[in-house]
C-alpha cells in the first residue's frame, strides 16, 4: 500500500482548534495537503468565541513545515460556511476535500430544554455541515476527487439526556446518505466518522459515564486515532460513499443500517405484528440498507 499523500491538495476542517479536529488538521498537513483550519474558539455552548485556538493549530502546522490558513468564522450561519469556502480559495485556489468536524456539547434532560437549544444544536451540527457541503460543493465537483467527511456520534443510536445532540447527528447521518447519493454523479464521495476520544467534550459528561472511563479515554483513546481513518475517508483514494465508519482508540468499524428478511402478509392485521413481533425484528438473514445512486446512463 503506497502512503496516503495529500500534496496539492486543499482541505477544510472545522472545529480544528482542538480535540479532533486539530488532529486531523495536522494529520492532513503532514501528508502535503493545504489546511483551512476552521474554529469559533469557543466554550462548548459556542460563547465566547476566540481565534486563539485556530492560530495555535495553524502556527504548529507552520511549524512543521507544512501549510494552513485560519478561518474563526461559525459553521452555524450561511455566510460562515461562505466565508470558510472563500478563505480556501482565495488562499489555496482550489477545494477538495471538507471535513464537518465542528460540534458543540452538554448533557441534559429532554423535558428541560428550551426549544431553542434544540435549533441551536440542528445550526451547528445539521445545518453546518449542510451549508459548508453546499457551499464547497462547486468546487468538490470541479476537483474530479471531492470529499466530504462528516462527523456523527454513536449518540444517534439512543443514549440517556442528549436527544438534542443525538438527534441533531442523526440528521448528519442522513445528510451523509442523501449527500453520498447527491455526489456520485460528480464523483464526490461522502462519508461519516462516529468518534471516540479524550477531549474537552467528553471531559463534560463527567459524571455521568461509569468510573474509570476518563481516565481510561485519556490514557488510551487520543483524538490522533480518529484522524487516520477521516484521512482516509478524504483521500481520492478513498473507495466507499456513504458510510459510517466508528473510530475510537485504534477500533475501527462500520456502522450500518439493516433491514431484516421481516415477513410478508398480504392479509396483514394489527395481530399477525404482535404476533410475529420476533420474526420481523429478527437480525438472521439480515441486509444491509444500501444507498439508492441514480444509473447515470438511465438504464
Ligand atoms: N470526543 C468524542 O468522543 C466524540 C464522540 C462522538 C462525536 N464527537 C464529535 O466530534 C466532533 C469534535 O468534537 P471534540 O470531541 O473534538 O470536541 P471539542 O470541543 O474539543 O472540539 C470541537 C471544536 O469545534 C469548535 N466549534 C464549535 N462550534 C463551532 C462553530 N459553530 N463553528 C466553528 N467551530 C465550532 C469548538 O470551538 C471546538 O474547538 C464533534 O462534532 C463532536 O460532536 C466527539
């Protein structure tokens, strides 16, 4: 397998202040590929924000040898997501690959949180990658090899008080998919990362996770092992759209989406489903949901 490099090439990468997103900006700049190193630079609720923590990354690139550029513009506004696009051209003159890292965090009951919370956690984490793949888009397309590399949680599947955030990641989730099928025929493929690593992020849920489990992510799980795999999925190279790979400590796997063999009852009532409860839920004989890519010949 011949190295993985990114010389010519031109990627964002947002939330790259910290946590994993500066571990991919890194990771990116040490293989050869020009850096938008996106950050607000703010506390995990998006206040007070600072260029500070984008400058950090890109004076260490610099310092590397490699090559970046700051953007502090949010993610969460349509002339944020514009603006990082412009500062990518106007620096680099060309977009190939965008990485949706950026993410804001808390933990809290369903029934407590205001409306809006749940609009602010869409803004950033939906609408984000939404309005900077929109934006980029243009550019990925005429790059012939785009990629975009979106960041979901294992939260979508269903955890305790964060219906906010893992809601707004599953709508990340189906962006991916949709996106994926949007871009096959412009060559550009879209992927998702669902990460696990030490970070400020993770240090907030505190509490609530069992005893051991911090320390254990801090000694084992750094954010430089989830940055090799959104590498790969940036890479031309990169073979696959539309998939979600979990990344977290050296783990690598895909999530997926199944539809079970199920059953099949013409004459189906309220009572053949209580009845056949366990033969429609189960996973034996199981396929994977595939994505739906429009033949381009219209065959
Ligand atoms: N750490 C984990 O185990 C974990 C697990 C699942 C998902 N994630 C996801 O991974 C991503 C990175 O999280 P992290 O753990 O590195 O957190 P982090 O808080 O260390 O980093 C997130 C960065 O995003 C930036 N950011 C937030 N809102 C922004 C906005 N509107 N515009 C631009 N930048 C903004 C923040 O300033 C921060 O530097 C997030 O999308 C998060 O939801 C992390």
């Amino acid at each position: 397998m011949s190295t993985l490099d990114f010389t010519g090439r031109v990627a964002i990468v947002t939330g790259a202040g910290r946590g994993i997103g500066r571990a991919h900006a890194l990771l990116l700049a040490e293989r050869g590929a020009s850096v938008v190193v996106n950050d607000l630079g703010g506390d995990t609720d998006g206040s007070s924000p600072s260029a500070g923590p984008a400058e950090q990354t890109v004076a260490d690139i610099e310092k590397a040898g490699g090559s970046a550029v700051v953007s502090t513009a949010s993610v969460a506004t349509e002339d944020g997501a514009a603006s990082i696009v412009a500062t990518a051209i106007e620096a680099f003159g060309r977009v190939d690959a965008v990485i949706n890292n950026a993410g804001n965090f808390r933990i809290a009951p369903f029934d407590e949180l205001p409306l809006g919370t749940y609009q602010a956690f869409l803004d950033t984490h939906f609408f984000g990658s939404l309005m900077l793949a929109r934006a980029a888009w243009p550019h990925l397309a005429a790059s012939g090899r785009g990629r975009i590399v979106n960041t979901v949680s294992a939260a979508l599947l269903g955890v305790p008080d964060m219906v906010h955030y893992g809601s707004a990641k599953g709508a990340v989730y189906g962006l991916t998919r949709n996106l994926a099928v949007a871009g096959a025929a412009h060559g550009i493929k879209v992927n998702a990362v669902a990460p696990g690593a030490a970070t400020r992020m993770v240090e907030l849920t505190g509490d609530s996770l069992p005893p051991g489990t911090i320390e254990y992510m801090r000694e084992h799980m750094p954010p430089e092992l989830v940055a090799p795999v959104a590498a790969y999925l940036a890479h031309e190279s990169c073979g696959i759209t539309g998939e979600v790979l979990t990344a977290a400590g050296g783990l690598v796997n895909r999530m997926v989406m199944l539809n079970t063999a199920g059953i099949h009852d013409p004459a189906l009532t309220p009572e053949t489903v209580a009845d056949r409860l366990d033969e429609i839920l189960d996973t034996s004989g199981a396929q994977v949901a595939a994505l739906t890519v429009p033949d381009p010949a219209g065959s």
